[in-house]
C-alpha cells in the first residue's frame, strides 16, 4: 500500500482518512468526480465518516454533498447527526438552496 499523508497535495499518496484502501488523492478527486455513482457514493460516505470536517471541502461541495446526503447517510454512522444538522443549518440559513 501507498504511504499515507496529511497533506492533501502529495497527489501520489493516500490520504490519512483512506487507511484501509490503497487509492490516491489524486484517484480518490477523480472517483469522486467521475460517472461511477455507486463508487463515487461509496468513497464520499468514507470521506464524511474518516476525513476532518475542514478537509472535505478539498475534495467535494457543499452542493454536492447535500445532494448525496440522503443516499449516503446510512454509510456515516455516529457522523451523519453531524452531517445532517450541517447541511440542515445552512439551507436555514440560505446558504444552500432547499
């Protein structure tokens, strides 16, 4: 397996938050960004579940992640409360659009 990495450029490395799955950052932006839906809903519920909540947002919207939000949340475990009161808070707020 890859080394993994804090730092979110080191593209060829894993991040910090994918201990147990040998893909990049530079793999994991692309999987994320790609037309693999179930993979790409796999690897951001990972994201949400493992990553700081400040690191996500390097690798995925606000908007995005509201919109998968309901097809993902079974996968957050303890963090979808989290989750789930985030998003909630800023489509109250007007930040994200209802």
């Amino acid at each position: 397996m890859r080394p993994l990495t804090a730092n979110l450029s080191e593209l060829d490395k894993r991040p910090y938050f994918l201990w147990d799955e040998d893909t990049t950052i530079a793999e994991l932006r692309a999987a994320l960004a790609g037309p693999d839906v179930e993979l790409r809903r796999r690897l951001l519920g990972k994201v949400l579940r493992e990553a700081r909540d400040i690191d996500v947002w390097s690798f995925v919207t606000p908007e995005e992640v509201a919109a998968e939000l309901p097809h993902i949340e079974r996968r957050l475990g303890r963090r979808a409360a989290f989750w789930r009161f985030l998003i909630d808070g800023w489509r109250e707020d007007g930040l994200l659009a209802g």
